[in-house]
C-alpha cells in the first residue's frame, strides 16, 4: 500500500511553535481573527481579558449544531448540543479559559436516580484549535487540502448519550481556546480541564445535571491520561466533584517511556505537540530547547503546532527526531542529559497518588505507541496505594503499525469500557481486582 494511502487509512480508522530559527510565537491577541492552517476559528473561542475567578465558572456559552444523529433515538440528533467556555488553573497557576460542548440527551436515564454526567476527555487531536473536540463535534472530518481533522471521539460520545447519560466534553487547555498553544499531555492542565467541565455542565442553565447526579471520566490515550491524572487530583483541587467511576485507557502515565516509542512511529509528530507544549508550560525549558534544536526541529515544531492528527500523520509519520538536533541527538538522550528537564518530566508522572474512587485501568498488552507496561506500572502502582482499580489487559493481536496497535484496544475495549461506567453511574459496586495483577500480562 503506498505510504500516502496507508496514512489515509489510519486516519480513517481513527474515525470509526516554533519558526524556522525561533522559538514557538504565541497564538494571536483575542481581539484578531484567528486561522489556523486555512480555517477561521469562531469569535466563540477568543477568551476575554478578564476571568471569572471560580474555577469551572462558565465565560459563555451557545447553541452547538450537531453533525450526526443516531439511529433508534427519537428526534433528529441524539441530544441538543451547548458549546461552553470555562474557568480553569493552569499548571502554573494561573487563570486560563477553556473551551468544551455539552450535551443533553434525547434518551432517558434508566439507571435510577439522577442523570448522570460523564466528561469525556478526548485522546490525540493535534495542537491547532481547529482540532478541537468541540468543533469535531460539529464538523466531524474536515479535508479540505489545507487540514485533515477526524472527531474520532464522537463514537464514545454518541454511545453515553444513547444510555441517557448526559456528556460534557473538554477541549483542554489551549486547544479552542486561541491565546495559547494547547499543553499537550500536561498532567495538571489537563486534569483541571475535566474537573473543571464537570462543573460548568452544572452551572449550565437548562442542565438536567443536579447535585444528585453521579459523575464519571471517560478518557483513552491523551485522554486516559487527563482523566488518571483528574482522578489523582480530584480530592486537593476539586472535592465538590465526586467521582463514582473513572475510566483510563491507554494512559500516557510516564511521558519519558511515551516519548522514546512515539520517537520514529507512525504519530511521531506528537513529539512536536509535547515538546511545544512543554514550552508553553514552563518557559524555563526554551533554552534547552535553543540548545539542542536545529533549524529542521524548529521549523517542525512551528508548523505540527497547528496541525491535527491527520495533519501529522501525513507529514511527519515515522519522523525521528535526530533530524531535529544539532548533533544527531534524540530526544530521549536530551531528556536524559538535561536534569531540568528530565525534572520536569518526571513531575508529569501519574501514579504516585491514590486515585478516588473506582478506576478502570485499560491497556493493550501489544501496544508499542503507548506502551503497555508504563500504563501497567500504573495500575500497580495505583493498587499498591490502596486505589479501587480494576486492571484490564487487551490481548488484540499486534501489527505492523504502532498507531493500530494503539487504536485496536480503543475499539474493541469500548462497550466493556462504558458497561463498566454505567454500572458505576447507576451506583453498582464494583470489586477491586488488584489482586490478580501478578498473573495478569
């Protein structure tokens, strides 16, 4: 199959900020019209210049037109769609706007007690805030010659809805959002993002979501990470937020093991979306970045920070980053010869907290993208902790493209995955099976 073919098919399957010779510019003020790689992000997305100062307080919010209905619900769209902006806190503390949709269900909640609200935490979309999650919904593949993003995300969506579950949806930090670049796979921001949805889809008028209502993460990859990393940090940052059951899939739970298997694969452009994200995060880090990167790495990184996934997986698949380097060095040997960085990296690091509440820890065992191990040292480490985990280990055969053997447990894994959460949402036990972890793969 030609390379060019075998790339449209991964990015078909996913559906069923630097210049040249400098460091990433930041996005354009609020006040300009913002386009990224030939499309016009709505006014919608361009934050104010002042916050509300509670986290999760909602900026504003509009009718969001759906894409696609579902068959066997009545009317003609599974639920009526809100798009929202949010308060949230960054990783460095500061105040910064997020953007996200909710939607509220056609269908009925037959689980007993309130409805209840899942927030879905979206795996790889890309950096441009034309890959957000929330215009995914409304435009759920976009070819148009200049981006290639897929709203692969609205499978899980559309399925919680069909249950009665009402869905709130984060576009992470500065993703949508057109003041900063998106921290890709930042531990806090993206943790603060979930917890903080749950929270404007109840402050949302015209919500059926009460105080009653039980709340459940949803999240694979990108996303598994956020809603792991939410999980941990629920009890500190968002006690108000009680979470009946989290779901985990394929989370990037040790960046510096995710990084040296991206290195070379099939989605090796995410090593852009990470490292500029790295830099939005922590200013800090651009010198190490100007250090270490030639004009090839910094022109790389300046165009994959508007790209999305199909973007990326055209452009850069099986890129290595070497070539991004001044002495042919990649970015796992910088991570481990810069200590600051190395520090950095090793403060994203999920695991070394009790989760709350019931989790569900889902890993392909053949997934050398992110890999199975670093995703299975987390559910150890959660059990060790004294977490209520129920570990899942997927045996789906392993081919020759890393990005499949990422996306194969995604699909296969995900009736089990929302079964187990509605279960929780309709407050059924569940039973921990830590146990069985020293003879499980």
């Amino acid at each position: 199959m030609p390379a060019r073919t075998r790339l449209l098919a991964l990015a078909v399957t996913a559906a069923a900020c630097l210049g040249a010779q400098a460091l990433p510019a930041v996005p354009a003020a609020a006040s300009d019209t913002v386009v990224s790689r030939g499309v016009t992000i709505p006014a919608f997305y361009d934050p104010p210049a002042t916050l509300p100062a509670a986290d999760g307080a909602l900026i504003r919010s509009e009718p969001l037109p759906l894409a696609l209905s579902l068959p066997g619900i009545p009317g003609p769209l599974p639920g009526r769609a809100t798009r929202l902006m949010y308060k949230s806190t960054d990783s460095g503390g500061d105040p910064v706007a997020v953007t996200g949709a909710y939607i509220e269900p056609a269908a009925g909640w037959k689980g007993g007690g309130a409805r209840p609200l899942v927030a879905v935490a979206p795996g790889t979309m890309g950096q441009g805030d034309q890959c957000a999650a929330s215009l995914g919904l409304e435009h759920p593949l976009q070819l148009n010659g200049r981006t290639v993003s897929v709203g692969y995300e609205d499978l899980s969506i559309y399925r919680l809805l069909a249950e009665g579950v009402a869905v709130v949806v984060t576009d992470y930090v500065g993703l949508g959002a057109t003041d900063r670049l998106h921290t890709y796979v930042n531990r806090v921001d993206g943790a603060h993002a979930v917890l903080d949805a749950v929270r404007a889809a109840r402050g949302l008028t015209g919500s059926s979501v009460t105080a009653g209502s039980r709340v459940g993460l949803y999240g694979y990859s990108q996303g598994g990470g956020a809603t792991a990393a939410a999980a941990e940090l629920q009890p500190s940052y968002a006690s108000d937020v009680v979470l009946a059951g989290t779901y985990a899939g394929a989370p990037p739970a040790d960046l510096t093991e995710v990084t040296e298997a991206i290195d070379g694969s099939d989605l090796a452009g995410a090593l852009g979306w990470a490292v500029n994200g790295f830099l939005q995060s922590d200013p800090a880090l651009k010198p190490i970045a100007e250090a270490h990167l030639n004009a090839a790495g910094k022109a790389a990184l300046a165009d994959l920070s508007t790209m999305c996934v199909g973007d990326a997986l055209f452009a850069y698949g099986s890129a290595h980053s070497t070539a991004w380097t001044k002495d042919g060095t990649s970015l796992g040997d910088i991570i481990r010869s810069e200590p600051v960085l190395s520090a950095f990296l090793d403060d994203q690091r999920i695991g070394r907290t009790k989760p709350a509440g019931p989790v569900r820890v889902a890993t392909g065992i053949n997934d050398n993208l992110v890999p199975h191990a670093q995703a299975r040292r987390l559910a150890v480490d959660w059990c060790r902790a004294g977490g209520d985990v129920t570990y899942a280990p997927l045996a789906v055969p392993g081919t020759g493209s890393g990005l499949l053997n990422h996306l194969g447990p995604l699909l296969v894994d995900q009736g089990d995955a929302l079964s187990w959460l509605t279960d929780r949402l309709s407050g059924r036990p569940t039973l921990s099976n830590c146990w069985s972890l020293p003879v499980q793969p």
